[in-house]
C-alpha cells in the first residue's frame, strides 16, 4: 500500500511547485520548452502508427514469462503477466513518448540508447527520431519477443541480458552517446550506476531522459543525487521524467514544469 500512496504524496508536492511556459525568462529555455509544448500539440493522441501497434498490444491477453532484475512492478507483481496488462501498466503513454521523440531529436541523434526496451513502445518513437542508430537494452527475453513484433523499428539493435552485464558491453562499441532514456530497473543502486556508466560517453550536446524519478523514495532520492553531479548544468523535472542538459547557457537549473 505504502508503495502506491508514495506516488501520489510525491505529485502533490509536484504539482504545488511546477512552473508554466510564462515562468520562463531565460530565451534557451523558453525555446526548448514552448518547442516541447508545440511539439505535443500537433499529435495529441501520439503517432498514429505507433498507437495502432500499442492498441494491438492492449487487446492480447497472451501470458509470458517475465524476468525482473529490478524493482518488479507495483500493479502487475507476477512473474507470468498478460501482455495487454503489461502495455497498460509498464509503458509510457503517447505524450511521453512524444516528449522523448522530442528531445532526442534535440540532440545529434547519432548515437542512441534506451534502457529498458519494455513492449518497444518509446523505442519505435525514438527511432522515428534516430538519424544513426539506436541500441535499446532489455533483460527479460519474452518482453523483448514482443518488442520486436513488426513493424520493427528501423536502425534499432535490440541487446538482451541484464542491463548490469550489457551496458558496458554496448558501451564499448560506442565513442559518445547523443541521447539516452534510462527507463529500466527503477532502483536506487541500478539508476545511478546506468548514469554514471553513460556520463562517461556525454558531451556538450548530449540529453539523458530518466523515467519514473519519484517512483519510489529511492529513485527521487537518485534523481537527487543526479541533478547535484556537476557535470549536469540543467534538469527538467515533468514527474513522469526527468530530462537533463550537459550544455546550459546560465547558471546550474532545476526546473519542475508540467506538460
């Protein structure tokens, strides 16, 4: 019970404290978040294409195999999970995949990495804006079958194994990481270790997008420990995720704002 009320406690004190478009007086800012908003408004119900693959997700009540290598999930806690409930529990809704299509296409969009491939929901919008290639890491080997239904997501390798032992595997074929969406075992100890892993390959023009910060206790108190690094100049706080900035015209930010 205490894991399900957490969340809630957690958005109030969102919410009292987020900020609008018009709190902005920074030009950068003001650019990058009145983009993300228009962004999110000319494809309110998300990717047509995508919403249909997501849509025969949610009608397949087909049961598979999970395997957990982090926090499980907190609605669907069994090891055999229907697919549908998975899509319905464990997958970014279309705004939020929208919001990671849109700063990734920030970036150079070279290199691309996503943790936590789930269902191939968010993979699929990220791909749509990948110009080089995307890698997309998942532990669990039933979740990832169902991933890779067609239509598969173009210049996408799909990496499977626990993401402790693939990360640094993948890593060492990569020179820099353009974008990252760290969105997979939502625990203290994994997050902060997938950050520092790919901290080492940012530069100047890199985003790294972290899901679900205040999940748990633990995972806001990483977020904490992640907007305090030194080396992170801006952090965008939309609960669901947080967005970070290696490259910020002012002085160090964080920022709770709403979309």
């Amino acid at each position: 019970m205490r894991k399900l009320i957490f969340p809630a406690l957690s958005y109030f004190s969102y919410w009292l404290k987020k900020e609008d478009l018009y709190s902005q007086q920074s030009p950068f800012l003001f650019s990058v978040y009145g983009g993300l908003i228009k962004f999110l408004q000319t494809c309110p119900k998300g990717d047509p294409d995508i919403e249909k693959f997501r849509n025969s997700l949610l009608e397949d009540s087909t049961e598979i195999l999970v395997e957990d290598f982090g926090a499980g999930s907190k609605k669907v806690p069994d090891p055999r999970r229907e697919i549908r409930k998975i899509t319905r529990h464990s997958t970014s809704s279309p705004k939020f995949s929208l919001l990671y299509q849109y700063f990734c296409q920030l970036t150079p969009a070279e290199q691309v990495l996503e943790l936590g491939t789930c269902m191939g929901i968010s993979t699929r919008y990220i791909s749509k804006a990948t110009k080089g290639k995307l890698w997309t890491l998942e532990g669990s080997k039933e979740i990832q079958q169902v991933a890779k239904r067609y239509p598969t997501p173009e210049k996408t390798e799909f990496v499977l194994g626990n993401i402790t032992d693939t990360l640094s595997e993948v890593l060492e074929r990569i020179n820099q990481l353009d974008f990252v969406l760290i969105d997979a075992n939502h625990t203290y100890e994994g997050t902060l270790n997938s950050f520092f892993q790919c901290l080492t390959k940012v530069h100047p023009k890199s985003i790294i997008a972290i899901g679900d910060i205040h999940w748990s206790a633990d995972m806001e108190t990483a977020w904490e420990e992640i907007k305090a690094n030194p080396k992170v100049r801006l952090t965008l706080d939309f609960f669901e995720c947080g967005i970070l900035f290696f490259d910020y015209p002012g002085p160090k930010t964080n920022l709770i704002l709403e979309v």
